[in-house]
C-alpha cells in the first residue's frame, strides 16, 4: 500500500485568489496512479492550498476557542468555513479521480481524528481499512479538528500521514511538492538531495533554520521534514515534484528522480 501526500503547492497557489485549482495538475497525478491501481492499493491525502489555509488564517483557527463569547462564536464559524473550503477542495480530486476510472472515496478527516495541542491522539482508522479491503481510494486532507486542550485547532495533511503510517505502515509514502525534492538550502541555492539518510535529518533541519512553523499554518517543509523522520520508521519515504507528470510514477516504481529516505536508516 502506498500513500501520496498531495501538497497544495501542487495543485494551488496559496498567494493567488482563495480557492484556485488546478485541474490539470491533479487530472495528470491521477492519470499517472491509475497505471498502478488495481496492483497497488492507495491512499491519499491533500492539503489545503488556498482554500484551507485561506480561512484558518483569517479566523485564527490554530488559537483555540478562548473564554470570550464573541471571540469564540467568531472562531466557530471560521471552523465551519475552513471545514467547507476543505470539501471543496476535496470534491474537485474526487471528480479528477473518477473522471480517470479511479474509486476515490471521500473521507472527512475532521470525523476521523482528534487531537490535543495539535498532536492526533486518536484516530478511527476503521472506516479506512475497511475501504481498502474493498479496493477503494480513501482520500482524506488537511482540516480543522476537534482539540481536547484547545478546544479547536488545524490538523495537517503531514500530521495525518505520520499517523496513517505508524498504523498502516505502508510501504511507501510519497509527498508530491512543487519543487524536486528537498534542498541542502533554499531551492535554486542549495543542491538537491537525491539520497537522505533519516539520522541525517535533524542536521538538516538546522542548517535550514527550522526553529518555527512560519507563516505556512500547517509548518511548510520544516514540518515535512519532522514528520518524514516518523514515518521513516515505518516506511520509504520520497519527495517528488508533483506538478512535472512522471516523477510520482518513478517515485511509485521506486526509480524515480527527488529526495528518497530508506526505512530506518
């Protein structure tokens, strides 16, 4: 089983109008996993793009619900509206999905997960397997969610692939971004890294300034990087340029051209 994480850099321009998509990006992502389904089976995650992060900044989502009555009932409804933006977003790769013979079914991560301080502490994962078992495509996205100490908060399309991978421990998880992989410094400056051995991580993290998620309220590639270290616990893990057609299908093959981390090394 193979997870692909969507970024919304691949498929929308958060510093464009709220809500932007692109078709054919995400037509071609499909095409290309549809030469590997039914043989492998497939999970999907997307995230937000400018349709999520839109809303979440506006409202102060990732603040919580305070004691304030009109602060609160303002972040409630901004939830709501993060929520909404979400499942269109989510309908537009459903739509891409069917159109190319693929059964993408939709999952409401909101209703799966809850988490505290932003961390998922549990997951209904029931509904996910069973739709695997029927040779379904679960897509699930970055989302808002119910938060135990907060009250409310974002979880992210990354945060959703750790825990998905710790449970499921897929073979791959692939992060389809809008640049080749991850750079030794800023794309363009630093060279690409083909071959990212997992203890090599937190050096990295360092020479790239990671101290703090940035303006990206989901974490940006900083965030990428940490939960990549989780995951490759449990699973291969490739970064690839989503929006070039063939690098998701080598990454699928396991020859493909971006940033490759092995299991456990």
């Amino acid at each position: 089983m193979i997870i692909v994480k969507i970024g919304g850099s691949v498929f929308s321009d958060k510093k464009g109008e709220p809500e932007n998509f692109d078709h054919e990006t995400v037509r071609s992502i499909a095409r290309e996993i549809a030469k590997f389904y039914p043989r492998e089976d497939f999970i999907i995650v997307h995230g937000g793009g400018s349709f999520g992060h839109h809303y979440a900044k506006k409202y102060g989502i990732r603040e919580g619900l305070p004691e304030d009555w009109d602060t609160a009932n303002f972040r409630r409804i901004g939830f709501t509206e993060t929520h909404q933006a979400m499942l269109r977003a989510n309908a537009n790769f459903i739509k891409a999905f069917i159109r190319e013979g693929l059964p993408a079914f939709s999952v409401s991560t909101s209703s799966v997960f809850i988490t505290e301080n932003g961390e998922v502490v549990y997951g209904d994962l029931e509904i996910i397997e069973r739709l695997l078992e029927l040779r379904f495509i679960p897509v699930l996205f970055g989302d808002v969610s119910i938060d135990l100490a907060k009250g409310i908060d974002i979880l992210s399309g990354d945060q959703i692939i750790t825990y998905l991978a710790k449970m499921l421990e897929p073979e791959k998880v692939i992060f389809l971004m809008d640049v080749d992989g991850i750079y030794d410094g800023k794309p363009g400056e630093g060279g690409l890294i083909q071959n990212l051995p997992k203890g090599d991580i937190e050096a990295l993290l360092e020479r790239l300034h990671c101290t703090s998620a940035g303006t990206d309220v989901t974490g940006g590639i900083c965030n990428k990087l940490r939960e990549a270290k989780k995951i490759a616990e449990h699973s291969e893990v490739w970064f690839v340029n989503g929006k070039v057609p063939g690098r998701l299908g080598g990454a699928i093959r396991g020859d493909g051209f971006g940033t490759r981390i092995n299991i456990g090394i």
